[in-house]
C-alpha cells in the first residue's frame, strides 16, 4: 500500500492554444499532448472551418498534414490537421504547432469542410482521406478518389473493411 508521499498527482498540462480559441468564443477540447509535445485539440466538425482560419490569421500559415484514421469497428473515423507557424528560422527555437482532430461517428454524416480555400496543399491530402476512408470534404474542387480507381467500392484503410475477392481492371490491355 502506498503512502502519501508515494502519490503521484498528475498535474492539468498548459494548452495554450486551446485556451487561446476558448477566449476567442470558439469551444473546442484539449486532449493530452503527442509524444512530441505537440498540443492536440478535439473540434467539432461545424467549427473546423472557424477555427482554422482564426489560427491562420494567428500565424499558423503552413498545414503540414492532412489525414485520417480508424479507431476501430463500430468506433470513430478521425480527421486530423497538423499545422504549424512558418515564419523566420530562429535557432534551439521550434515552431508553434498544433494538431487539430475531428472525430466523426462511422455510421453517422461523414461530411467536413474542406480547407482548400485556406490552404491549397489540402487538395490531395484531402482526396486521399475521403478514398481511404470515406470522408467526404464540403466545398473541395476535385471530390473524387484519387488512389484507388473511380469505381472501387468501400475504402480500404477502414478497419471493418472487407477486401473483395479480385477486383478486373477495366482496359487494362
């Protein structure tokens, strides 16, 4: 049995960007950092849009990484942002970065805006994540597969995804 002095208490980490967009009116949750100390915030999908053009006008002006994953069968389909202030190099000094998430219910709307207006790098990232996964991104200019061919059915990366016995490649020859 432990006594008191053997108690570990886990302090509240800071999340200052998460704060920063809780003070601007923007609700949002922080999560626990990743591995590398990057803070990473849950947003809603109605707010994704808001939310990162407020931290665009803030300096964040570089998404490094669009993407998705699958927490499981019958769990969440995840969209996630990583963006990052580019701005003068400054040496022992890292950038500010931010890791955005959205979680969306699997068997629920699958729909998110698209951030091709902000951020023209998003376009791929973007059709990759809707033919891996599904998601579909309101507003992009090019909403269509981009890895796998135009009539493939269901999206490969998802967990509960059921590989079809052959698939006949239409003018292969």
């Amino acid at each position: 049995m432990k006594n008191e002095s053997e108690i570990v208490v886990e302090e509240k980490t800071s999340a200052p960007i998460s704060d920063w967009l809780s003070n601007k009116g923007f609700e949002n949750l922080p999560l626990p950092e990743d591995h590398l100390g990057v803070e990473v915030i849950k947003i809603m999908p109605s707010n994704l849009l808001p939310i990162v053009e407020a931290l665009k006008n803030d300096g964040f002006n570089y998404l490094q990484c669009q993407g998705g994953y699958d927490e499981g069968p019958g769990l969440n389909i995840v969209c996630f942002y990583n963006l990052i202030e580019i701005s003068e190099i400054k040496k022992d000094i890292a950038p500010r970065e931010v890791r955005l998430k959205v979680f969306l219910s699997r068997d629920g709307d699958l729909t998110i805006p698209s951030l091709y207006g902000l951020y023209r790098g998003a376009d791929w990232q973007e059709r990759e994540t809707f033919d891996m996964y599904g998601v579909k991104f309101k507003g992009h200019p090019h909403p269509k597969r981009l890895l796998m061919p135009e009539d493939w059915k269901g999206w490969p990366l998802r967990k509960d995804y059921i590989q079809p016995d052959f698939y006949e490649m239409q003018d292969a020859y």
